[in-house]
C-alpha cells in the first residue's frame, strides 16, 4: 500500500517553475504544478509510509533552491 500526500510549497520569488521541475525530477513525486495564492507550487507524492514522504520532504524538497517553506498534507482515502 502507497501513501499520497500533497505537497505545498513556498518559493522564493521567481523561483517557482525552476522548483517545480527540480521536483518533478524526484522519482516520488507524481506531479508538481506552478499555482497562484499562498503557495507557489503544489506536487502530489507516492511514497510506502508517511515516514517515506516526511523524509523526502526534509532531506529532498527542503534542499532544492529557491524552496522557503514546505507543507505536507497526507491524503485520506474514505
């Protein structure tokens, strides 16, 4: 079983696309899109546990340039 979680982002001005693609590069993330409001890009990831995606947050997302702020938000299946 995969858990999905998305993944909110707050880039440094000018930086969001340039983040968005790094992010797509990671074999976790499904899909990274340039939005318009309180974060500037908004992936969706895959990973096996939520400790899986809380690290690829941390040791992954967090270090690519131009990130300033990340928000998690795991996805709950009814």
């Amino acid at each position: 079983m995969t858990v999905s979680a998305y993944i909110l982002v707050q880039a440094d001005v000018g930086t969001a696309a340039e983040v968005a693609r790094t992010m797509q590069e990671l074999p976790e993330v499904v899909s990274a899109d340039v939005a318009m409001g309180p974060y500037d890009v908004i992936a969706r990831a895959e990973a096996p546990d939520i400790d899986h995606l809380g690290q690829i947050v941390v040791s992954k997302v967090q270090m690519i340039s131009g990130v300033e702020r990340t928000l998690l938000c795991p996805v709950v299946r009814l």
